[in-house]
C-alpha cells in the first residue's frame, strides 16, 4: 500500500511538510523514528507552527492505520465475517471520544478549511457543553484512574458517557477523513453494536480496536512519547482529555493553553 499525497485531507504545500508526513506514514513499516526525530530537531519559537508539524505527522499515522484497518477487513471478509459498519450508522459516535493534542490540532486545521463545518461544530460545541457540563469532568477523572493506573473506583461504567459526538450532523461524521484514533480504530464485527440485545447494554461498545490487533497501537505510542518529548512534555504527566473539548481550545487559538490542558495537573 502507498499513501496518496492528493487524497489528503490537509494538503502538504511543502516539501518539508510531504517528507514528514511520508515518515511518519513509513514509521509503522520500518518501527525506526530517527527519520523523524531528524526532522523535528530543527523547531520554531512559535507553538502553533510546530502543533502543526505534530498535525501533519498524524496525518501520515492516519494513513498506515487506515492500510491496517483495510488489511484486517480482507482478512475477515475472506473468513466470512460480515462487517456492519456502515455510512449512516452513528452507534459508536455517542459515548466518551478521546484524543490527542496532536490529533485535535490536525482537526482544528481541517475546520479552519471548511469553515461552514466548523461553525456548526461550534454550534454544537456549546449544546454538548451544556448537556454533559455536570459530569464529564468527574467522569474524565475516572477514566484517567482507569487508564493510568487500572483503579476503578466504581464511580461510573464507560457507558454512561453517552453524549452525542458534536462533529456528528444527521448521523454522518463532519470530520470522517481526520477522525482520530479512537474513532479510526473501532470495527463492529457484530450487529448487537447497533442493536444491544439488553437493557445493561448502549449500542457502540461491541466493536474491536484494530490497531490492538496489529503492532499499531505500539508504535503509535512511541510516535505520541516523540511529539510529546518535542513539546518538552513527559507522557506519563499527561492524561485522557475529550475530543470536543481539545478542539475548542484549538479554535480558540491558545496552543500553550492546548497542552498545558492535556497535563495531569492543567
């Protein structure tokens, strides 16, 4: 498989821009970052231009992620096994979705693409804000003592988080080509996804990670410790943040305040 430099979402309008998203893009196949490192050495003082540095290397991961996702779909399809995903289907868009700084950056600079896009995620943004405004934080809190340190303290499932997505309109995904890994890695293999056969269970929750079935998420968790070192940010003082929210704060234009909101104590 290659990477098709017109099919992308966010253009590459430099060669610096093209070779980076071609490493990172190469950097599941070879499982070797100095290509990368190389290239981030050299930074600039201004935070923005380098979130999007970080945006257009997600961007190239985006790729070899969705040449996993296609492989494991042959894969099943020569097996037998039905995939129930399907245009239109929203099941898996109303729950708890996560992502990186770098991830949201390259969202924000997809919006600032589309503006009429853009606006209705804002639009949307502040219903979303009002809707889950009383417990997204003490739910986050214990998703990241979930996540961090495997500690469950019962004070919530993962599905009671079950808020619409803001980017979803008329159940279609606005921001489908940029969609970040939570959202790009899911696959239903069962239609009890859509269709839960109890009253215990939301629809949404019956699929698998892809990138768990392949060395993906691996690797993208040393491409993530790299972006963050670049930032000069130490992972393990990071934690989980929603997607809605990352975007927002893009948007608002404080890059700073982006990742000093991802740390453990921002």
């Amino acid at each position: 498989m290659t990477i098709n430099k017109e099919a992308l979402p966010i253009s590459c309008n430099t060669s610096k821009e093209w070779k980076i998203c071609i490493e990172s893009w190469e950097f599941f196949r070879m499982s070797s970052l100095s290509a990368l490192r190389q290239e981030l050495a050299t930074r600039s003082n201004s935070v923005f231009e380098e979130l999007y540095k970080a945006a257009i290397i997600t961007q190239g991961r985006n790729a070899s992620l969705d040449d996993d996702i296609s492989f494991i779909i042959s894969q099943l399809a020569k097996n037998g096994q039905k995939i129930p995903c399907h245009l239109g289907c929203s099941a898996c868009c109303k729950q708890a979705i996560t992502a990186s700084p770098f991830e949201a950056s390259l969202i924000g600079i997809y919006l600032i693409k589309h503006p009429e896009i853009c606006d209705t995620f804002l639009d949307n943004y502040i219903k979303w804000d009002v809707e889950t405004k009383n417990t997204r934080d003490q739910f986050m809190d214990w998703a990241q003592l979930l996540f961090s340190g495997n500690v469950d303290d019962g004070r919530f499932k993962y599905t009671d988080f079950h808020a619409s997505c803001p980017f979803l309109v008329d159940d279609l995904c606005q921001i489908y080509q940029v969609r970040p890994y939570c959202c790009r890695s899911y696959l239903a293999i069962t239609d009890r996804c859509k269709s839960t056969s109890s009253a215990d269970e939301r629809p949404g929750f019956k699929g698998i990670d892809v990138g768990s079935y392949t060395d993906f998420k691996q690797r993208n968790n040393k491409l993530l410790e790299l972006l963050w070192g670049h930032f000069g940010i130490d992972p393990k003082k990071t934690r989980v943040r929603l997607l809605p929210d990352l975007v927002y704060r893009f948007l608002n234009g404080d890059s700073e305040e982006l990742l000093e909101y991802c740390l453990t104590d921002g």
